[in-house]
C-alpha cells in the first residue's frame, strides 16, 4: 500500500456527510449518503458485522448499530469515531487485521468500503483470503470501489483539483466490473453498479438527487453506475 493515509484530514468525509444531510443538497455528502444506504441495504440479515478500515466511523455511527464493530489503522480516525459516536464506542478499536488477530472468526458480513483501488492487485488478493477466513460459513463479503469505466476519471480529476485528496496518487488500483470478475475466479462473486448522473441533481437537493438516480437506475437497469459494490460469498460456486 503505497499512499499516506495520514494525509486524508481527520473526520473530513464523516463532517461532509453530515454537513450535507443537514443542509438537505450538496453532491459529495449525497454521494456518501447513498454509497452507505445501498451497501446498508445489501447486508440483510446478520447478528455480527466487521468494517475495515472503517475511518471517522461514519458508516457504523450514522446507519447501523451495536452488531457491528470498526477498525481502523489510524489512532486519530478511531478516536474522532469514539469521540463523535459515543454510545458506540466500545465498537471501534485501532487493528490492521493483516498483521493483528481479531477475536472473533466467524462475523455474518464483512465490510471494505473505497479501500482496494488504494492498494496493489496481489495485496487485494491476500487482504480478501483472509476477510473470507474470518466469516461464518454463510457469510459473505462486501466491498465498494469506483469504476473505471465510462466517465470515472474525468470525475475522479475534478474531484482532485476541489477537494483536499488528490485521487491521482490515491487510487493507484483501477477496477472495471470485468476485472472484478476475472480477479476474484475462485469465489462466487456478483458485482452491481450504482450511483449514476442522476445523483448530480442533489446539487441542488438531496432528495431529488436520490430520486433521479433511482429513476435512471431503473430506466436503464442498472447500466450505468460510477462505483462498484461486490459481493464475495464464502459459501463455494
């Protein structure tokens, strides 16, 4: 993993959402907001949930609740999580699960959200055998990334220039849907699009962005879509 994650400002997407939502528009919290609801929406039934690499604890804070745990690398990103969700506290811990154990193996559902585009194809690879180690025989995980194909890029550099990241040096992993596929051969894998130009009406509401992305998505089944959610399940082909 080759980028400073220090560098991404401590709390930064957990104020732009909350932010957002309060002011009922904005594009960027619109965008989280439903990045967050649709990969809520596709854990379904569980009683235990892991997120990595899980930040301000935003996700857990705002949309779930006491069944799901977050850890972080980064002490400041956990202790503004602690700070900010207090009755959730006891959930967020500091571990990189690639080098410490976690106590428990056998988790419903684990999370990884905008987290591979930043890390090498062969350190995805390890980091999703060892996620699959730590689930329950039916469980299954879910990961989020964007999708470079279409009009990503172009986006990701407009992004970059009004943003405090620059996503150039960020994202140094690319993934298409076809890519996903031919990664992950090993596992039953099902990849789905979602969040398309629609959103880009939340500029100047929310609701409305949420409507029109909704209305596009099933206009066009689901054709056209600037991120990537994918499901990996432990249970075999």
């Amino acid at each position: 993993m080759d980028f400073d994650y220090e560098n991404i400002p401590i709390g930064y997407y957990d104020k732009v959402l909350t932010e957002g939502l309060k002011k009922k528009r904005g594009l960027q919290s619109s965008w989280h907001n439903l990045k967050f609801c649709t990969v809520k929406e596709n854990l379904y039934e569980y009683d235990s949930h892991l997120d990595i690499a899980c930040g301000p604890g935003t996700f857990i804070g705002n949309y779930l609740d006491n069944r799901s745990f977050g850890i972080d690398i980064s002490n400041k990103q956990i202790d503004y999580a602690k700070n900010t969700y207090p009755e959730l506290k006891d959930n967020f811990m500091v571990s990189d699960i690639r080098y410490e154990a976690v106590d428990k193996n056998d988790f419903d559902v684990i999370t990884v959200l905008e987290l591979i585009e930043h890390f090498q194809p062969n350190e995805v690879n390890e980091l999703v055998n060892l996620l699959m180690s730590k689930l329950g025989e039916n469980g299954k995980l879910i990961l989020t990334t964007p999708n470079y194909s279409g009009i990503w890029l172009f986006l990701e550099k407009i992004v970059s220039i009004v943003g405090p990241v620059n996503y150039k040096y960020q994202h140094i992993n690319r993934y298409t849907k076809n890519r996903i596929l031919k990664q992950f051969t090993e596992y039953r894998v099902e990849v789905k699009k979602y969040i398309n130009f629609g959103i880009f009406f939340s500029i100047f509401s929310t609701d409305l962005g949420i409507f029109m992305n909704k209305l596009i998505s099933k206009i066009f089944f689901n054709f056209f879509g600037y991120s990537l959610i994918i499901t990996i399940y432990k249970s075999k082909k």
